[in-house]
C-alpha cells in the first residue's frame, strides 16, 4: 500500500517526528523512503538609476558571486538535514534517498510526488514561523489541497 513514502525535510522538530513516523509506515509496508529537501533564496532585484552614484543610501547591492554563495550555503544546510534523515531511516534498516531542490516548497514537493509516483507523503505540521505562515499559508496545507496521493501531517 505505502510502498513509496516521500519525506519533505527542514530541519524543524516537527519534520524529525514526521520522519520518525514514516520510519515506522515504511518499515511496516517494507517500502522505499526518499526524503527531500527543499530551499529557497529570494533576492529582490533594485532597479538602481544610473549613474550608480545616485543609488539611494542604504540600498545593498547583491552581486551574483553573493548569490551564488548564498545558494551554495543554502544547499550545504539542506545536504546536512537530509545526511541526519539518511543516518535515521538507515539505522533502522530501510531503503532511503536524498534529493535536495530549489524552488517553492509547495511546489516542488508536489512535483517530485507527481512524478515518482509516490504513495504517501509524510511530513510535519509546521517548520516555518507562525508569522511567515499567516503571509505565505501553510506548507502542509498547500500539499494537502494539491497532493497526488494521501497526505499525514505530523504535530
């Protein structure tokens, strides 16, 4: 039945007893587990006037090497989360891999179910502030309402 579990990851102590719990379901149906991470940098571009003397004070000028540097660091925090899934669902005997993406979370969690077919997602209930949430909406509410197959989220 759950054969194919996908496991999105952040960090948060609620995605760590998502992780548990899918340890558990996919020990169970003797399924395959994938966890996933997914992050996003967002630069806002600042249209400066030219010449670049009349930028306005204060205004910081991101340079692609920046950026860059910040992706990297981005996927570094990713690779490590997913290094500690990895050591969890391995000690307990599964099948598990990682992928690491960039992107919208809702997204690209919904995309990678579409398109390996997944089961069953397993993920926790909340890993971003409340704040942020109440502006963007909720990442489990997203994938509950777009999900291609069932969906637990975990307190």
């Amino acid at each position: 039945m759950f054969e194919r579990v996908l496991v999105p990851l952040d960090g948060s102590e609620h995605s760590q007893r998502a992780l548990e719990t899918a340890i558990q379901i996919t020990k169970k149906f003797r399924g395959k587990m994938t966890l996933l991470h997914v992050y996003s940098v967002t630069v806002t571009p600042v249209i400066v006037p030219e010449p670049i003397t009349l930028t306005p004070a204060g205004v910081p000028v991101v340079t692609s090497a920046e950026i860059s540097k910040m992706l990297e660091a981005a996927r570094e925090v990713g690779r490590k989360i997913l290094m500690e899934g990895e050591k969890s669902a391995g000690s307990a005997g599964l099948r598990v891999e990682s992928v690491v993406r960039e992107g919208n979370i809702v997204q690209e969690i919904i995309k990678m179910a579409k398109e390996d077919q997944f089961n069953l997602i397993v993920m926790g209930a909340r890993g971003i502030s409340k704040i942020r949430e109440l502006l963007m909406g909720s990442v489990s509410e997203g994938v509950i309402k777009n999900a291609p197959c069932p969906v637990l989220v975990v307190k």
